[in-house]
C-alpha cells in the first residue's frame, strides 16, 4: 500500500511509520520541518514538507494513497487555536477528496463527543464533525485517552516542589494510553479497509491520580507522594509563568475542569470504557522512573 501520514516523526507516528515499512508499505510521512527530512528517509520513507493548513500541498501529498493518517496538534498559532484547528481539518477533508482518498484514519481524543467544555479537544471534535461530511470515505476516528508520557513533564515540579497533581480530583477516573499502543492500532486500522464512518477508543489503562501518584511515588522512592489537586488560578499562573500562552492555558485549564465534570470520558464509560491496549500503568511507571532518574 502507498500510505500518507501526518505527525512527523512524533511520539505516535515515529513508531507508526517504523510499523507500516516493516509491513512492507510505501509510505511518505509530512512534516513542517525540512531537518527532519534525513532522518524520515533514514528510516525509509519518503518526505514531503508543508503545512497541514495547505490545502493544496495536502493534495500534492495524498495523490496516490491508499490510505491517509491525519493527526491535529493540541495548538496551532499564537490565536484563535480551535478554529486554526478547524481550518486544518477543513484543508484536510478538501485535499482528501480533491486527491481521491478512500481511507483515512484520524487520531482523536476522549472528549471529542462533547462541542464545548473540553478546552483543546474542541478542536479535534469540530474535525471529527468535518471528516464525517466526506462522501465515499471510509473514516476512521481513533480516541486515545491521556497520554502517559505526558506526565513525564510533571517531573521537574515533583524535584523541585514535591509536587503531583492537576486541578481535578484524586479521585476522578482518567482514561490513559500509550503511545505504542496507539501507532499498533493506527497501524492495523490504516491497513483495513473500514466500514464507512466509525469511532473507536484506544485506552492502555483506567486509573486516578491517587493511583497514579501512589504507583510512580513507588517508582521513584518516594512513597509519601499523593495526588495534589491545584486550583485553577494556581495552575493558571504556573503556567503563564512557564511561558505559555494565555489562550493555550485557558484552554488546558477548562479541559481538567472537564476532567471534574466528567464531559471528557462521559462518552468513553457510556460506550462500555473498551480497553484495548496492553502497557498498563504499572509498566508504564518503569518509563517514568527512567526519566526522574535521567533529570
């Protein structure tokens, strides 16, 4: 198969392309970064560098595919982020029937059933709603649930403060996933054929952030560490003072707000919370050890 994929070579598509050449396919991977040309055609696929908002570069890179993967950062451009976003899934869709794609596959997000009060992920649903539209499509919409990794970033607060948490309760469940779990199922949904529009979740575990904090403070030796739940001015402030931008922190914010509300996984524990992937927390904790031990 001739397959085209979005994302770079980031933390999901870099093992999603090692899998699909290992599969035998022809695959060209786009990036907005020329450097990284090198090191996508070492792994040998090819490269083609443009934005995600040209449509007619899109075109240019899907002509040909039997299948496209389409992923959505969690920001674009310093405002107007969520429908940034929508533009890119509109220049999406457009170049996938321009070029005459019939698969594609979409890397989404727990939460992305709900229009509002999921910060970022709105973007995500409002390409969802987008893809949905193409005639003679088959779409596959793929929602992950948190990324584990990203609780690598909560390491230098942990050194510095002692300090694990999020400004939504230990107790609230959170869907979780993997990385690697996540290219294997792009993977295999790419090289289907699909059956018109569907949506499915990849979640490696279920956990709270009392887990969480229990099984890493086991991890990294310290024990006594608990769930931290920050009130949404202070995590506000944290992270403008990290130099983030204001509206990328709003955004943050009403997503753990949404994690209080239950909207994020409201869909995801209604649809019978499938957990499909197989890295669980406990595994996962070995990463995140690795990493406290390197900083």
């Amino acid at each position: 198969m001739k397959i085209t994929t979005t994302g770079s070579l980031g933390n999901v598509a870099q093992p999603l392309v090692r899998k699909l050449i290992a599969a035998g396919h022809e695959v060209t991977v786009i990036s907005t970064k020329d450097d990284r040309t090198s090191e996508i055609e070492a792994l040998g696929a090819k490269a083609a560098v443009g934005s995600i908002s040209d449509e007619l570069f899109l075109t240019e890179a899907f002509k040909g595919a039997d299948a496209v993967y389409t992923m959505m950062p969690p920001s674009m451009g310093p405002g107007n982020m969520i429908e940034n976003i929508a533009k890119a899934g509109q220049a999406y869709a457009n170049a996938i029937k321009a070029a005459g794609v019939t698969r594609v596959v979409m890397l989404s997000s727990v939460g992305a059933d709900a229009a509002q009060g999921t910060g970022p992920v709105q973007g995500v649903h409002r390409v969802e709603r987008i893809l949905q539209g193409l005639d003679g499509v088959n779409v596959t919409i793929l929602r992950s649930g948190f990324f584990f990794i990203n609780f690598l970033r909560d390491i230098p607060l942990i050194k510095s403060q002692g300090i694990f948490g999020n400004n939504y309760d230990g107790d609230d469940q959170l869907a979780l996933t993997h990385p690697e779990d996540l290219s294997t199922a792009l993977a295999d949904e790419l090289q289907a054929k699909g059956n018109g529009f569907e949506v499915k979740y990849v979640v490696s575990d279920v956990s709270t952030g009392a887990e969480i904090a229990r099984v890493f403070g086991q991890a990294i030796g310290k024990p006594e560490m608990v769930w931290t739940n920050i009130p949404d001015e202070q995590l506000k402030q944290g992270m403008l003072a990290g130099g983030l931008p204001e509206e990328l922190v709003g955004l943050i914010v009403e997503m753990g707000q949404g994690v209080r509300a239950g909207i994020i996984t409201r869909d995801f524990f209604a649809s019978g919370a499938n957990v499909t992937g197989q890295i669980k927390l406990e595994k996962f904790a070995e990463e995140f050890k690795a990493a406290y031990l390197r900083n």
